[in-house]
C-alpha cells in the first residue's frame, strides 16, 4: 500500500475556498468544532484520505461493519454570505513525525489544487485544571493576521503556548507558510482531561463570527453541561464532606 492514499469522489467546483482543519487533539476541541460546523453547514463528502502513518486498525460499528481509519474532506460552497469552505476531519492523526510531515504536505498539495490561500487550524490549549469559560489563543503566520485576529477576540499572549503546536494544527501553519498560504490557529483553552465542547463552542463561535456562518450551538451546550454534571461528581466524589462541628462530639 502507499504510505497515503487519497481517493476523490467528487470534484468539487470551488473559488478560493478556506480549509479547516478539525482533527482529534487535546479534549477533541479541534475535532468537536470541526464535526459540529460540517453537520451545521451540511457539507458534503468528497474525499477520503488513507495512510499507512495511521493505526493498523478498523472501526466497527453498531451493526458489526468495518472501516479502515481515515482522515476526510468534506466542502460546503459559498451561500453569499460564508466563502467555499473544505473542512478536514478525522479518526486520527499521524502516528510519527514522518507521517505527520508527510500528511500535512498531502493536505497542502490538494490544498492548492483547489485553490486554498487560507487555512484555519482548530485545536486544544491544555491548562491542566477545568476551565469555566474558555479563551482563545491564537497563532497565525503574518503580523497582519495576528492583528486582524485580535479584533476578533483572539488572543495572543506572550509565551502561551509556550511549547509551541504540535501535529497537524501546527504543521500546517509551518508548512503552508512555505507554500506561501495564510493561516490560522485558534486554540480553545481545555483540561484536556476529557473531550471538551465548551472548548470548542469557544472556538467555534470565533470562527463562525469570522466566515460568517450562522450555527446553532445548543448540542455543544448540552454536551458541556453533560461533562460539567459528570465532573461535578468526580469531585464530590474525591472530596468526602467534612462533619458539621455540632457532630464532632459523637464521634470517637
């Protein structure tokens, strides 16, 4: 097999269409927001990229039926008020740095047959500790998207993230300022203990505000109160309640 392998169904007709990028990362914010703005827009599928650079393995599903793991591309075309969007998800990542470098690359190659001349990376800032109401954090490959960003209420602070970004969020950034392609990361600020969709509503009300596409965010809503309630239980869990001093003197 070739170490990836792409298979088109349909060729699209696109004019300067944006790519994004939601692929799995820290708390799934990227995927989340990807996923929740292509059922939103009903963008359709036309490609499926295959890749050695994955895990061996296949997904099954409720009725016993296989799939190899993949990455997709799905696109939405312009409705006179967002651009022509391709929008790329996925079961994983590249397993090592070779097949994140080389993934990254065959994105970018289909990337300019279509005509991509700005990328948006969606992904998961990890802060270790729950967070109530995300930030986002921001990177881009120009001193003019930074600043343009910033009057979207993204946020570039010094030294954050301070390791910089890994996989393909960050790839594509490096490498599609080779190929001479704008871009931008917007990171949801997340625990990255769980899959996190307040993180990517975060992230997504951003972008949604910057393609200017109108999404309801209801099911991000009730999946992040689903996560606050289980959370909220792993702590009381974890923190056994004191007795009230009035008890004190029955005890012992």
């Amino acid at each position: 097999m070739e170490k990836i392998k792409t298979i088109i169904h349909e060729e699209p007709v696109l004019k300067g269409p944006i790519l994004i990028e939601g692929l799995p990362g820290v708390g799934n914010v990227g995927k989340l927001a990807a996923e929740h703005l292509l059922d939103q827009l009903k963008a359709k599928k036309f490609a499926d990229i295959y890749s050695a650079y994955f895990p061996p393995q296949v997904i099954v599903d409720e009725d016993g039926v296989t799939k190899l793991v993949n990455n997709e591309l799905y696109y939405s075309q312009a409705d006179g008020k967002h651009p022509d969007l391709i929008i790329l998800i996925g079961d994983y990542q590249g397993l090592t740095p070779e097949g994140q470098y080389d993934l990254s690359d065959h994105v970018l190659q289909l990337c300019q047959k279509y005509g991509v001349d700005t990328i948006f990376t969606l992904g998961g800032y990890g802060v270790g500790k729950m967070v109530e109401q995300p930030r986002v954090l921001g990177a881009a490959t120009t001193k003019e998207l930074v600043d343009d960003m910033k009057t979207k209420g993204v946020i570039f602070s010094k030294g954050e993230p301070g390791s910089g970004i890994v996989g393909a969020s960050g790839l594509l950034l490096g490498l599609g300022k080779v190929y001479g392609i704008k871009a931008v990361c917007l990171m949801g600020e997340t625990s990255g203990y769980f899959v996190d969709p307040k993180g990517a509503e975060a992230v997504l009300r951003i972008l949604a505000a910057i393609l200017n596409v109108e999404i309801d965010f209801s099911e991000l809503v009730s999946k992040a109160e689903q996560i606050d309630l289980i959370t909220s239980k792993l702590k009381e869990i974890e923190s056994p309640v004191e007795p009230r001093k009035e008890d004190l003197g029955y005890i012992g």
